[in-house]
C-alpha cells in the first residue's frame, strides 16, 4: 500500500483504508482516556479541514486536483 499513500496531511488510518484494492476490516478496542493534566488538544478546525481535503484527493483527485478546487472555492467567495 505504500505506494498509494497520500502525502497530504497526518491522517494514515483514512490513507490506508482508501489505498487498499480491497476493502479492510478493523476491530475496534474500547479505550477510556484518562483526564487531560497539561497542554490542550490538538484538534480544531484546521485539522478537520485537512481531513476533508484528504478524504476528498483519494475519492475525486484524480479527476479534480484538490489545490485546482481550493483556489475555485477561494475564487467564488471572493465573488460572491
């Protein structure tokens, strides 16, 4: 699969699921998070972000470049 991988963001589980030829099974471990003592998390809207942008070059970037799409959508806010 190694091949197939996206350099786009950090987001290797959604790389990896959408590179393989065949569709993978996981198993989900049930994990309880112990309460946070320092620092803040790291997720925020620009890591969503990302992930859109990722999960959108594996399903349609081959027909429509992602930065071709950002710069659109940049084009048609500054219209509208």
């Amino acid at each position: 699969l190694v091949p197939g991988l996206s350099a786009i963001g950090f987001k290797i589980l959604l790389d990896i699921m959408t590179a393989s030829p065949r569709p993978l099974t996981f198993l989900e471990l049930p994990y309880t998070f112990r309460l946070r003592s320092e620092g803040e998390s790291k997720l925020d809207h620009v890591v969503a972000m990302e992930f859109l942008i990722a999960l959108y070059d594996r399903l349609f970037g081959r027909i429509v470049p992602v930065r071709f799409v950002m710069f659109s959508a940049i084009g048609a806010l500054g219209a509208l």
